[in-house]
C-alpha cells in the first residue's frame, strides 16, 4: 500500500521496478488539481504529463461549435498526455479535472527521454494505452447504443473505480456534458437512481449506495472497460509486450 501523499498513489508509478521508480522520483513534481481545471488544450502543445492520485481527468473531445464530449476518464489507474509517448506534441480532446484532487506531473521532455529507453515505463505505458483505447471505442458504442440511464451507470462506476471513496462532487449539468445528452435526460436518470435507492444526489454531490444494484442496472460497456484493464495489468502487474 503507497503511504498517503506519495506518487505511488497512481498505479502506474506504483508498477514501476525499484530502480526505474528512484530514477524518476525526483522528476515528479506534486500538485493540487481544482475542479474544472484544463490541463491541455484542443490542438495545443502538452508540455508535461499528468499521473492522478486521487483526482480524475476527464478527456472531451471538442466540436467547432464549443460543444463537447467525454470520451473517457483517467484516475490514479493512469496518466493524462498520451498522445505525447504515442508520437504526437497535441491533441484534438482537451483534459480537464472532472473530480478535484492531487497528482504529479512531469515535464514532456523528460518523459519521452524515459519512454524510448524502451524499459518498464515504455511496457507499462503502451498497456495503458491500449486499455484506454478500449474505454474510448466503448464508450463510443455505449452513446450510440444504450439509454442515459445506462450510461450514467457506466459513468458512475468508472468514476468509483478512480477514486477512494463513494461520493463525485458533481453538478447534473456536468454530467450532462460529459456524457454529451441533456440536462434533463439526466435528471430523469439520476431521478430513478435515487428513487430506487442506489444513489442519493444533493448539492452537486452523488452518493453511491448501493454498488451491486448499480452494477446490475449498468450496459455490458463497464464490464467490457473493465475485463480488459484486468486482463493487461493481471495482479497489478503489467505483462510484457
């Protein structure tokens, strides 16, 4: 267990070998991550990386029009500034703190230095990558497909999964843009949520309480999410490539 305070709080530092790990410690810078904060840009160069303790960085993908929409969340199980190990300086989403926490970061240069050494970060990294491409395609199909009731399921347990303990502090109007539908759609859904007992919802801050009736009521694209970030980091391991 990662003492409190400590970047091995993100579980991808966490599976760094010890020496990789030392190397990299003092390039970690701690920082306070606000609600609503924008970490990059649409289209803007991402000077440093972002490894969430106990925060969660939704990424939305922006349209011409200034309308948005989530297409995935990364919590301490990740690292926000993929596409600067991936090959690219920008990209077209834009990272902004969906739940309020802490986190470390480091400066891109020193990042992408460590990634071509072609060690364990590179092994860890490129897993990650691929679990988050996972989430995004799903949660794609999960929009198209599947009510706003199930989609603020799936929502609800990705955040959970992210964060020590059962509250989001979260206004309705941000879920709604998040998850790219009305404000109403979601009001209703949270609506019978809370009527039903799972959830309680006051003052922008929703309650989880009763996890396996969520778990019940989500679509198949939790599961999906979640089986395949089981399957590349089996036993909080990383397997190698």
């Amino acid at each position: 267990m990662a003492a409190p305070g400590t970047p091995k709080q993100n579980r991808l530092l966490a599976k760094l070998p010890a020496a990789d790990y030392g190397r990299l410690r003092p390039e970690l810078e701690a920082i306070t991550l606000p609600l609503g904060t924008s970490l990059y840009e649409s289209g803007t160069r991402q000077e440093y990386v972002y490894f969430p303790t106990d925060s969660i960085v939704s990424l939305l993908q922006i349209m011409q029009n200034g309308t948005s929409a989530e297409i995935a969340v990364v919590g301490n199980e990740g690292i926000v500034g993929f596409a600067l190990f991936m090959g690219g300086e920008s990209s077209p989403s834009r990272g902004v703190v969906q739940n309020a926490g802490r986190g470390y970061r480091m400066k891109a240069p020193t990042l992408k230095a460590e990634f071509e050494r072609g060690g364990a970060l590179q092994h860890i990294l490129l897993r990650y990558t691929q679990a988050l491409i996972t989430q995004m395609s799903q949660t794609a199909v999960c929009n198209r497909l599947h009510s706003v009731e199930q989609q603020l399921c799936r929502w609800l347990l990705l955040s959970l999964d992210r964060l020590p303990s059962n509250e989001l502090v979260m206004t309705q109007a941000l879920i709604a843009n998040m998850l790219g539908v009305r404000r109403e759609g979601v009001t209703q859904a949270a609506g019978r949520l809370q009527a039903d007992g799972l959830v309680t919802y006051k003052r922008g801050r929703i309650t989880v309480l009763d996890r396996p009736k969520l778990e019940k009521r989500v679509c198949e694209c939790y599961s999906v999410v979640k089986r395949e970030s089981d399957r590349l980091f089996p036993g909080g391991k990383f397997l190698p490539l």
